[in-house]
C-alpha cells in the first residue's frame, strides 16, 4: 500500500513538471437541455471528458471551428450560460465491476436497483481499436439457443452478429431464451437495454433470475428516462465489457435491445448539435454509428468470442426501412419475425423466406445439417400450397400429404418461452418429422407426442440422446435403435 501511494504521488509530481496537469478551460455559450455550446477548449479531442460547472460531466460530442458540443452524461445542478467548463485531458470511459454480475447497472458502475455504486471499479474506454482481421479466425462453433427453429434453420456461430428483426413480435424473448439456454456452458451474457421502462427491465431480470441466467449475466441498462447521451453511450458500454472478457479469453453472448431505440436516439443528439440530417433525417454517419459496434463481435485467436444479437423493431412490418437495411447489411444474417404468424399462435413467429444465417451453418454439428436441410423448402412450398388451398380447390393426394407434411413441421417448431431445447432432442424430432414418422399422428396431438415421446426415449432408451449428444452425428447404429423407439413408442400412443 506504501508503495502504491509513492508511486501515485510520483506520477502526480512528474505531470506537474511535465505541466501534463494543465488542461483548458472554457465557457458556456449556449445551452440546449443536455447539449452545450462551449468556446475556449482549442486543444480538446473528440470523446473527451470534461467538468461543467459545479461537478456536472460531460464528453466533447463534435468540434467546430470556433467551439466544441458538449453532451451532459451526469448532472450535478443547473448549467448556466457562462459557467466554466475544464477539459479534463482524458478520454470519456465507463466504469465497470466484475462483481456487477448478475446485477443491473448502469455506464457509471451504480446498481440500478438500489443506488448503490460497486467498489472495485475500474474504467474501459467507451470503444477501443478494432480487432485485426489477423486476430480473427472463422465462426466455426455453435451458439444454441435452444430454439429449434432458430438452431435448426439459422444456425448461430459463436463470434457471429446475427440481427433480429420485426414488429413487437417477441424478438426479446427468442434473445432471452438464447441467454438462458447457455447456463452451464461456460458463456457470459450481457444484455444491454437501451430505453426501456423500469418495469420492463424488472421484469426481465426477474424471469431471467428465475431461470439461474443471472450467475453469468450482466444487465447494462439506461431507463427511458434518463437522458440521450446516456441511452447513446449504453451499447457501447455494453460492447465494451465485453471485449474485456474477451480479452481474458472467453466466450461472451451480447443482446442488444433495441437498436431502432439508439438510433432515434443518435438522431436527436445530432440535430441538436447541429449536424446536417440525410435520409429520413437521421445524419449520414448513422451507418457508421452502428457499424462500428457490431464491428466487435468476432471469432478471436485466442479462443474467445463475442456474438452479437442486435434487435431492430420495424414499423409497419418494413424491413427495407433506412435503418433496418442499415443493420441488415452490417449484419451476418437476420431472423425475421412476423407479426400475421405470430399473432395466429405460432411462436416463435420466424419467417422462412425472409430470414436467413449466412456464416452460422459452417457452425452446426452434422447431425443438424443433415436433417434440417429439407426443412426450409417443405415450409416454403407449405406456404404456398395453404394460400393456393384456401381457394376451396379440390386438392390431389400429393398436395395433400405435402400439406399435412408442413402443417406437423410447423407444429413441431412451435416452442413455449423460457423452455430451451438441448439439441440432441431437436435433432430427434425433426428426424421424426421429416422422416414422415408423424403423417399419422393429428396435427393437435403433436405436442403430447413431442413431450412423451422425450420422456419415453429418457426412460427406456437414455442411450440414444447421450449417442447423438457425443457423436454429434446420427450413426447408422444409433439411427436403427430411434427408428425401432418411434414405431415402438407410435404404436403405443396411437392405440
């Protein structure tokens, strides 16, 4: 401890000799509600922190040929036109604990729950350089989220950035079930809120505390009422905690809900400090402002990972919206959710046509590849055979069975919220589906057959998961043994 105090009363003697103390000070010009006009800061940088007044901060948010535009973070009183406002010579960081797992906090390192400010905090810049594509290697292992429509159809890689997109449809539930379908597998989770009201965030944290997700889960949040600057700096924040796991070597899930929020967001502060708006009067460099988050997620060298699942909420169903095709196009994929399916009862409400995983297949096992390949052109040709039948049309014994093919594909995707499915089991039923094991089983007695058939397979045949589960294959052997259990168990369930 001695040691620690010399060594910091050294290094404050050596930048007062170096006058590395000396930092510029200003004054207020202009005041609009959390944006400032300052003159007199020549020698500031873009992101620097700086102290307003009496104890209010701030970062420097553009710089102009006369003044800088400050956007107020954390208010300490009123702010007057005239009042002093000092440079501090370093850059605007967030203050992080590892001790806040499992808790909800905020950019400044408080828990949101109870006010209270963690102890062994320690600041991240707000963004850091990008990783080098040398650092980089290719997505090469699997994320489940335990959905098996999403696993079976548009696979997640580990160190993937795959957006997902609809109305208010439940795409926060696909990315709550993904975080608490990684309990037990060695992944921390951070699930950034970006605007949401506090009861919404209670809510979540509650479900996910219900479910053991909170061991290895960081909530980061800005509450809908505090201010931009705060709700903008958020995600980053987010990010940035998790390149420091990365840093270590481990594999991080980052959720961020919801970029449609951030943006508006990004756009109000922009107008106020004056930038030119472009489409939609969002400002040109809105692409930018986001790219350069999705950016970090990525397969790292030295074993670790950040996947990313940012989720856009589209107006009207549009999703040729500026920023939807924005986050499209930084994106490795999107899953679409639609709001006529999700409202008829099938949920998870993923779109086949318009969703896709462009990198996550080179993640799946084998056994998933091999068995989910037919699936999406069965959904596809479902589809439009049912609009085409709707016409009362007398329909062939082909289109028929394809019909009541696609309905039992769609009945085995249907997955209840909070109940995440290990993959060996998703593996199982959609062999069964595809394999026409269920033609003869009616469409309402599907989800009974799913749930006994699990039970029956736990029971009697344990040895035919775990086989799958290992191999990460479906043996010839292994595939003799499932197909004597389903006619086995058929037999039974449809006496």
């Amino acid at each position: 401890m001695e040691q620690y105090v010399e060594n910091l009363v050294q290094d404050t003697i050596n930048k007062i000799k170096n006058k590395e103390n000396v930092h510029g000070i200003g004054r207020v010009m202009t005041v609009q509600n959390y944006i400032l006009e300052v003159s007199g800061l020549e020698n500031v940088r873009f992101y620097e922190k700086v102290i307003i007044g009496a104890g209010s901060e701030g970062y420097v948010n553009s710089i102009r040929r006369n003044s800088v535009m400050v956007a107020v973070v954390r208010r300490k009183g009123d702010i007057y036109v005239g009042d002093q406002v000092t440079a501090s010579g370093e850059t605007f960081h967030i203050s992080f604990a590892e001790e806040s797992m499992g808790h909800v906090t905020d950019i400044f390192g408080t828990d949101r729950s109870c006010g209270k400010t963690f102890e062994q905090l320690e600041n991240l810049n707000i963004e850091n350089p990008n990783i080098p594509i040398m650092d980089r290697t290719a997505v090469c292992r699997p994320l489940e989220t335990g959905i098996a429509g999403v696993d079976l159809i548009y696979p997640i890689g580990k160190g993937q950035r795959q957006l997902i997109i609809g109305e208010k449809t439940g795409k926060t539930q696909i990315a709550l079930d993904a975080i608490v379908n990684q309990k037990g597998k060695d992944v921390i989770c951070i699930y950034i809120s970006v605007g949401k009201t506090k009861k919404n965030v209670k809510e979540l944290y509650a479900e996910l505390m219900r479910h053991g997700a909170m061991e290895y889960t960081h909530i980061v949040c800005a509450f809908n009422d505090d201010t931009p600057p705060v709700i903008f700096l958020t995600p980053y924040a987010g990010v940035a905690i998790a390149e420091h796991y990365l840093s270590q070597g481990k594999d991080v899930l980052v959720v961020i809900d919801d970029l449609s929020r951030h943006a508006d967001t990004y756009r109000e502060i922009s107008l106020l400090t004056g930038k030119v708006p472009g489409r939609d009067a969002y400002p040109p460099d809105i692409f930018y402002t986001h790219s350069r988050m999705l950016e970090k997620g990525c397969q790292h060298k030295n074993g670790g990972s950040i996947t990313i699942l940012p989720i856009v909420e589209t107006r009207g169903g549009d999703i040729t919206d500026y920023i939807s095709t924005n986050i499209i196009s930084i994106t490795d994929g999107q899953i679409y959710l639609e709001t006529e399916m999700f409202n008829s009862g099938f949920r998870p409400a993923v779109n086949a046509g318009l969703s896709v995983s462009r990198v996550g297949g080179a993640a799946q096992i084998k056994a998933m590849k091999k068995i989910a390949a037919p699936i999406r052109t069965e959904l596809a040709q479902y589809r439009e055979l049912a609009s085409f039948a709707q016409f009362g049309s007398e329909l062939d014994a082909d289109t028929k069975e394809k019909l009541a093919q696609g309905e039992r594909i769609k009945e085995v995707l249907k997955q209840p919220q909070y109940q995440p499915m290990p993959v060996q089991y998703q593996v199982i039923i959609i062999y069964a589906v595809t394999k026409r094991f269920l033609l003869d089983v009616p469409v309402e007695e599907i989800t009974r057959f799913e749930k006994e058939f699990f039970e029956y397979l736990d029971t009697k045949h344990p040895e035919i998961p775990a086989a799958i589960a290992e191999e990460k294959v479906i043996s010839d052997a292994t595939e003799e043994k499932l197909v004597k259990a389903l006619n086995d168990f058929k037999a039974e369930f449809l006496k």
